[in-house]
C-alpha cells in the first residue's frame, strides 16, 4: 500500500515537469497561428476579389489588387525579419490581430459594395473606386491639403499665441484675471462656427475669416488649461526662487510656465482637436481650395469616392499632426512619457 501511493506522490512530482515542454510548445504554435492569420486574411481577399463577379456598375481596375499584393509583400518581409529581430516579433505578436481584422474590414466593404451590392452607389462606393479616386485625383488633393495646412497653422499658431499669453496673464495676476475671466466665460463656450455669419461679414477674405474661426476654437481651451496650470503651482516653488534673488520675469518664464507645462500640453491637445473641426467646416463655406472645400465639390458632383478618398487623407494628416504633438511633448516633459498616450 505504501508502494503505490509513492509511486503516485512520484508521477505526480514528475508531471509538471513533464508538461513543461508541452506547454511552451503550444504556446510558440500558438504564436506563430497568430503571425500566419494577417497572411490569410490578404490572400482571401485577393482571391475574393478577383473571383467573384461584380454587381456595382464600376469597372474595376488594377489599384485595389495591387494595394493587397503590396500588404502582402510588406508583411512577408516583416515577418521573416522578424525571427532575427526579436522586438520586431514581440510587436508584430501585437499588432497582428488588429491587422487581421482591418484586412477583413476590407473584404467586408469589398463584398457588401462592388460584389453583393447590398449598399448602393453613389453613396457607397468599394474600397477599389475609393482607391481609385484617391490616385486619379492625387494632384488637387495634394493641392488641397497644402491649403489646409496653411489655413491650418497660421490659425492654430495665433490661437496658441493668444492663448498661452491670456492664460499666463491670467493665471498669474488678479487684476487681467478679473477682465479676462468674464469673457472666456462667455465666449469660449460659444463653438467657433456660429461665428461664421460675423466673421464672415468682418473680414474681407474667407481666408483671414477662417483663420479667425480657428484661432478663437484654439484661444479657448489653451487658455483655460494655462491659467488652471499656473494658478495650481505650488508656492513651495515661488518661495525657494525668490529665496535664491529670482525676479517677477524669472518667477513666470522659469518657474511658473515650466511647472504649468502638463496642462498646457492638454490645452494644445484640445485645441489642435478643436481646431480640425473648424477647420473643415470654414472651407466649406467660401474658401478656394482645401480639403473641406474639396469634400463639399465631391459631394456636389455626386462623386462619394472622391469624399471617401479626402476622409482619408485627412484621417492620415490630422492623426500624424497629433502624434507630432505628444512627441513634442514627450521630449519636452520626459518625466511624463507615457502618461497620456496617443
């Protein structure tokens, strides 16, 4: 009797050990499932879209095959770098999940549209004729975005100017604190384009009146932010700069802005939101050229894939000035990398 349970006290100590190996083998097979599934999921695709037949009265063409041929090749060459790379393969372990589900969003919007028909044109073009536009109509896009961004900077820039200054006069002193505070009361919360009729009406070109619209979008919450932030700087840090013979300018520029910074990068961050919205809706409503303007003449011309098209290119722009904004801000206050991620 002693015999057998010793010799179950002993299989049993010995089967975790046994299973070790199993386990970290299921756990490498699993892996290596999840790396093949993006690899799967564009092959379906290609062979989808060249295999079925088309109920959208479009002409496909060559833009859309070849996109999912260049996903194809660019994953296979990440892929087998990434068994000599070992923090590309952690991240590609990641991420591909997440690519494997935009791939079949792809096939989705391919089958729902150009092949079952199930969403009509022109209000729901595939992915083919989207891509289709955005390279066919490159040039006034790009001239589009140029626009933009012009419009775009000199508003933000002037709204973070004013901003920076009101918020630090007002934070700083009671006296600009009185005048300045009821009028951010009042018209900060108003939104920048019910400004539209006025500003219109006040500046003589759309242009310097979508600059306006913009600036009062940015003016607002980069003023807000910065007052709070240096009205709740410790007065630990005034009292040990005055202590070493600091003056009023030092108090400010060295003290109090530099401690003020975290929330003064969320007001920029607001504002720059605020400030693509603005955006959009002033150059639909006068000016030349740009990427609202762009998606106002698409949508008069019926031409959705074109609308699709802009979308995209403003995802793309509007996304990477955001992440130029928190790189900023990551080399600025390094002690609070990652605290806010994008």
């Amino acid at each position: 009797m002693s015999s057998q349970a010793a010799n179950i006290e002993e299989s049993t100590s010995l089967s975790p050990a046994l299973s070790e190996p199993a386990i970290k083998n299921k756990k490498i097979l699993d892996k290596r499932i999840v790396l093949i599934l993006p690899l799967i999921a564009l092959i379906t695709d290609l062979i989808l879209h060249l295999s079925l037949p088309n109920k959208q009265s479009f002409t496909t063409t060559k833009v859309y095959p070849s996109l999912l041929k260049a996903f194809l090749a660019a994953y296979l060459l990440v892929l087998i770098l990434s068994f000599f790379i070992k923090p590309l393969f952690t991240k590609l372990i990641e991420r591909a999940p997440l690519l494997t589900a935009v791939f079949l969003f792809l096939e989705l919007w391919d089958i729902v549209t150009l092949k079952l028909k199930l969403l009509p044109l022109p209000y729901f073009p595939g992915p083919d004729k989207v891509l289709n536009s955005l390279t066919a109509d490159w040039q006034l896009l790009g001239v589009s975005v140029l626009y933009s961004l012009r419009l775009l900077v000199v508003g933000y820039a002037i709204g973070s100017i004013l901003g920076l200054t009101a918020g630090i006069l007002m934070g700083w002193s009671k006296k600009w604190n009185y005048w300045i505070g009821p009028l951010l009361k009042v018209i900060g919360p108003i939104p920048a384009t019910a400004w539209i009729p006025i500003a219109m009406t006040i500046f003589p070109t759309s242009f310097w009146a979508s600059v306006f619209l913009i600036t009062l979008a940015v003016w607002f919450p980069v003023t807000m932010m910065t007052s709070s932030g240096i009205a709740n700087v410790r007065n630990a840090f005034f009292e040990v700069a005055r202590t070493l013979g600091a003056d009023r300018k030092y108090l400010i520029f060295r003290v109090a802005v530099p401690a003020a910074f975290p929330m003064i990068f969320i007001g920029l961050f607001m504002g720059l939101g605020a400030s693509f919205l603005t955006l959009i809706v002033s150059e639909m409503l006068g000016v030349k050229a740009g990427l609202g303007w762009y998606i106002n003449w698409a949508q008069g011309w019926a031409e959705y894939s074109k609308v699709y098209a802009a979308l995209i290119v403003i995802g793309v722009i509007f996304s990477s000035l955001i992440t130029l904004l928190f790189k900023i801000k990551d080399r600025v206050l390094i002690w609070q990398r990652g605290l806010i991620k994008w």
